[in-house]
C-alpha cells in the first residue's frame, strides 16, 4: 500500500465510531431511556444515605448536611 492509501485507511478508522453516534432515537424507543436503571444517580434519599454512611466510616468531620459527628454515624 503508498503512504496516502495508508493515510487514508488510518483516517477512515479513527473517523468511524463517530458514525455511530449520528442515530435518533424513535418515540416508541424513549420509554427505555427513562428507566431507573438508565439513570447515573439513584434514588436522592438514597444517594445521601450513602454518602453519610461514607463519611461516617471516613470519620470526617459534618459529612453532609446539618450533622457534625465525629465519625461514628450519629446524627
């Protein structure tokens, strides 16, 4: 293969995942994307009990919201 065949064939590879982002999504389709599951976060009363359990265990002072424990979960 030349140098340009070559050029091209590396450009056209780096430049295909790019394809597949050019799709729509039908009406029908949308329903799926609303899932629970689909979500980065979960549920918010659970994302702060999650996160005041973690800073319990870290023993960092305050963790989140109005509590100032001393890393032993009290609130």
């Amino acid at each position: 293969m030349c140098r340009k065949s070559q050029v091209i064939l590396i450009v056209l590879l780096l430049l295909s995942p790019l394809a597949a982002g050019c799709s729509t999504v039908e009406y029908y389709e949308k329903q799926n994307l609303q899932d629970a599951a689909m979500q980065f976060e979960g549920d918010p009363s659970e994302v702060h009990f999650q996160a005041k359990v973690y800073y319990s265990m870290e023993g960092s002072a305050g963790g989140i919201g109005d509590s100032g424990g001393g890393g032993c979960g009290c609130y």
